[in-house]
C-alpha cells in the first residue's frame, strides 16, 4: 500500500480523510479490476490457441500489433473487443427491457464483486475481511440470477429453457462447492482468507490439497459445472439450443456474458489456489531443510531469491495451471448427458463432500501433524 | 455518513417491499423481493451484524428466492382475474388489515421497543469476530434449541420428500451407474465367418 500512500501524499494531498478513503478503495478496485479484465481477454485468446495447439490447428494468428509478425494472434481478443462494442444491440420484441439489460451486469458484477476479499499477497488485497469466505460463497451464489434473469427477460423459449438447465446446474453444484468450502473452514479454522492461506504455510505438503484431496477434486469439479464450461455446458448444446440462455443477446450484452464467464473460471481458479493450493505461498519453501540448508543462500538471493519465495507470482501460476486444466477439458472431454450431471451432483458430490467433512473434523480434533498441529 | 447510508437502504428496503405487494407482474414481485432481502442486508452490515448479513444474502438471496424465480416463472398467471373480485372482498381484507396493523403496533410499538427503552449498544472492537462469537452462543448457551431447530428441518426435509412420492415408480428409466460401467464385451459381439468362395 506504499504507492497508494504516495499518491495520497503528492497528488490527493487536497482531499480530506473521507474522500480519500473512498478515492482509495476506487483506485484498489480500478487497480484490481484493469488487469483482471485484460487477464480475461488474454484468456479467451490463451483457450482458441491452445485448444488449437491440442487439436493440431494453428489457432488465432492473423491480428497483430502494428504489422509485427511474431505478434501474430496477440491483437485477436482487442480485435474481438472492439468489434463486440461496436455491434447493434438487439432487444427482442415483447422482451422486458430493463431486466434484459440488467442481467449481463449482474452476471458480470457478481464474478469481480468476489475479488474485493481475495487475498493477492501477504499484505495485498482490497479488503481483509473475517467473513471472507461467506462473503464470497454469497456472492457466488448471487450469480445465479444474472442467468435466470437473461432467460427469462428474452421473452425466447430458447433462452428460457437454457436458463432452467444452467440455474439447475449452478443450484446443484452449487451445494457441494459450499460443502467443499466448509471442510477448508473447518482445517483453517477461520473464515478469513489470509488467515486461511497462512494456515497452509510450510511448503507444498502443508497446502490443504493433501488432507482435503478429495475436497479439492469435488471443489474443482464443480467450480467446472458452475461455470458451464465443458464437459458440463448443455446449456450450450448447439445441436438442441443454441447457445443457451444468452441466445438474444448481441453485440456488448452478449459480450459481457462472455466476460462474466471468463471472469468467472478465472475466480474459482483463484479460489481454489487460495484455498487448496496455499495461494501466494511458494512451493518451494521447506526445501533449505530438505536438502541440508544448501539452498538456503539461494533464497536469499537479490532476485532469485524474490522469485523463489513467496509472492503474487506463485499465485498467478497457480491460477494459470488450474485455467490450463479448464481449456485441457474442453479439449479433451465429451459433453456430459444431463441426467448424468445431475447425478455426479446430488448423488456423487454431495454424499462424498459430507463424509470427507467428518473426516475432517476428526482429522483436526485428533491435531493430526503436519496440518493441524496447534502451534 | 453512515446517516446517509443507513437512510439510503432503508428507503431501498421500503420501497422494494411495497413494490412487493403492488406491482403486477409475479416475476417482478419476486426480484423485488430480492431487492428488499439486499437492502435489509445492507441495514445488517451497518449494524456490524456481518454473519446475519451475509448469511442473509446466501441463504434467502442466493438459494431460496432462486427456487421462488424458478417456480414463479413457470407459472401462467392471469393477473385479470386475480384482479375481479377486488371491490368485493376489499371491506373483509380491509378490517384485517387495520386490526393487523393495530395488533402490531401494540405489540412492537415505541412502548416496548421505543429508543429510550434500549441504550444503544456498544461499538466492538475491529477484531471482534462476529462468527466465532455467534458459534460460540449457538454452541453452548443455545446448543439444545439449536439441534430442535435442526432435527426439526431434517424432519420437514424427509417430510417434503415423502410427501412428492406417489407410489412405486411407473416409469422406466435409465440407470446411469449400469450405463457408466458397461463393458465392450457386454455390447459387441465380433463375429469370425470364414469368407465364401464367389460362385
């Protein structure tokens, strides 16, 4: 928070504490929410290259910056951007016009609102609130509506139809993701995602993938079926429905739906790296001890030593392997039937996330080492 | 400041719930109603009351006003005729409505509930943890109206499912864990024939 003391100091020194307060947490958000946003155009633009890369295609390699060739395909999602904005939209006859517009930005709205409690670092974060965790289990489950709200303001079967098999996919998965998020509460013993994160300190084996493997599988999965990406996305179902709920959409509203879902896997990635995967912890702590304290100098190093302990860095990576894992499903996975997704959810998920979460809890009240030792 | 705030919810939170009971269209109803549950968790989190805020949103925003939306949309209401009989049933709802009105005044009027009668209470401090304090309650001081609270909605659960089964089932369905694990050998069958000399 050092640059924003510096700015409150050399360019809002004329405000007074209130206004700057508010003025701060908007320029948090603003710095939260522009790399957040290009992190999602990047990623639409990552998932048509390497799903080509796996499907032996060449991928987006046209648009590039100021006819530089090597950039080829890097100008794709800008491209795609300014064509989105400058698109018709197109508001269906007898469609309410007022929900219709709404929806996208509460779908979209409710993906960055969870951000305001995720901890980047150490000390970075917009907010460090105690209720963390519920926070963002009420925000998540928020989202549900921009969906419903779509379907039903298109005035469109097509979209209605949509709508109920996503609403009834996020309500379903939604339970065992809730469940899955418990069973970390219970390890952490706290509700507080920093505190949750630093519950996990002391190398990989610390991070509560290991005790709450299962839980993280389930976590994971879900987090898959909530954002109807594949193998779970019949709301897509092109052979049967178009695309959805979001069929009547155009031009920005479609586009903003498109970055709501972005956003979205790019949340759950990071929540699952928060919660799971030790967040900004690096993986390499514990390893001086390890191999004798011969690398220890290593870490102590001017910038190998940065990059080597913990940092927001080693959360980026966290997250850019579970996006990975999320385009290598497209990639690789059938569509699910839909009877069958919703037995994976109720029948599968749900029972397994209640048995691990006894596990859990005697796992934590027997202080098993070397997770819930307590200090 | 937090004057402004508190009046700005509570003017969302009247005038939401009022639009609750007088717009026509169910669906509108229901997301007004939503509108009213965000405000008054708005209200909540000014009180410092962050679990019972946010575990307002989760639970009434997030899961039971989805299936309202859900079962609302479905329907096909005619407001016209919901609408007929209004003059005629009005002098009956409006008695209720003003012996209601009267009852409750009564009971949580500024008499009972009035700001003299409660000190305003204490500001906790930063690291006050809403959620263990509240755990801690739940679990010691009301642990045995908690778990009646409990038992009684694990009853009202099996209660429901009992009550939308009708019988054995009727229908042939699949069944997708007979699906999931069958083997090559249990649906193909490859067939050696020995190839016929053309004639």
């Amino acid at each position: 928070m050092s640059i924003l003391g510096w700015l409150q100091q050399h360019v809002f020194f004329w405000m007074s504490p209130p206004w700057w307060t508010m003025t701060s947490i908007l320029l948090q958000i603003i710095a939260l929410v522009i790399p957040l946003m290009l992190a999602v155009a990047y990623l639409t633009f990552a998932e048509r290259k390497i799903i080509g890369w796996m499907q032996v295609r060449m991928g987006p390699n046209r648009v590039t910056f100021f006819g530089i060739p090597w950039l080829g395909g890097w100008g794709q999602p800008i491209a795609d951007a300014f064509k989105l904005i400058f698109k018709e939209i197109i508001i269906p006859a007898g469609a309410n016009r007022f929900l219709f517009l709404l929806a996208p930005v509460l779908a979209l709205g409710s993906a960055l609102a969870a951000w305001a409690v995720i901890p980047l670092d150490a000390t970075m974060g917009v907010t460090d609130v105690n209720a963390g965790l519920l926070y963002i289990l009420a925000m998540t489950s928020v989202g549900v509506y921009g969906v419903i709200i779509a379907g039903w303001a298109s005035n469109s079967k097509y979209a209605f139809l949509g709508a109920l098999r996503s609403a009834a996919q996020i309500v379903a998965y939604e339970i065992a993701m809730g469940f899955a998020l418990v069973s970390v509460l219970i390890a952490a013993g706290s509700l507080n995602l920093r505190d949750i994160v630093l519950r996990q300190d002391g190398g990989m084996a610390h991070w509560f993938w290991l005790p709450l493997l299962p839980m993280f599988v389930v976590y994971f999965i879900s987090g898959v079926a909530e954002t109807n990406r594949a193998p779970f996305d019949v709301a897509e179902g092109e052979s049967e429905i178009v695309a959805g709920f979001h069929v009547e959409y155009s031009g920005m509203g479609f586009a903003v739906f498109f970055l709501a879902e972005y956003a979205n896997m790019i949340l759950i990635a990071t929540l699952a790296s928060v919660m799971f995967l030790g967040g900004w912890l690096s993986p390499l702590q514990g390893l001086a001890e390890l191999w004798g304290g011969s690398t220890e100098s290593l870490f102590a190093t001017a910038y190998v030593g940065t990059f080597l302990g913990h940092g927001l860095h080693w959360l980026v990576f966290k997250v850019m392997f579970l996006l990975l894992l999320f385009l290598w499903f497209r990639a690789t996975f059938p569509r699910y039937r839909y009877d069958q997704i919703m037995r994976l959810g109720w029948k599968v998920f749900i029972p397994m996330t209640i048995v691990w979460l006894i596990v859990v809890a005697v796992l934590v009240m027997a202080e098993v080492p070397p997770w819930f030792q307590r200090a | 400041m937090e004057q402004f705030i508190f009046w700005a919810f509570a003017a969302m939170l009247v005038f939401s719930a009022s639009m609750v009971i007088t717009v026509r269209n169910p669906v509108h109803a229901v997301l007004f109603l939503v509108v009213a549950f965000v405000a008054s968790s708005g209200l909540w989190l000014l009180l410092e009351a962050e679990f019972l805020a946010i575990a307002l949103v989760l639970v009434y925003v997030g899961a039971v006003m989805v299936l309202f939306l859900f079962v609302v949309m479905m329907l096909d209401i005619n407001v016209a005729k919901l609408r007929e009989g209004f003059i005629r049933y009005l002098p009956v709802g409006a008695t209720f409505a003003v012996a209601t009105i009267v009852a409750m005044g009564l009971v949580v009027g500024s008499r009972n509930f009035g700001l003299e009668r409660y000190a305003a209470p204490a500001r906790e401090a930063a690291d006050y943890n809403n959620t263990a304090e509240l755990g801690t309650l739940l679990y010691t001081r009301f642990l045995y109206p908690f778990e009646i609270a409990g038992l009684v909605l694990l009853v009202a659960i099996i209660a429901a499912i009992a009550l939308s089964i009708r019988g054995a089932r009727q229908i042939k369905t699949p069944k997708p864990e007979r699906q999931v694990e069958v083997r090559r050998e249990e649906r193909v069958r490859i067939v050696k024939m020995p190839a016929e000399k053309r004639t």
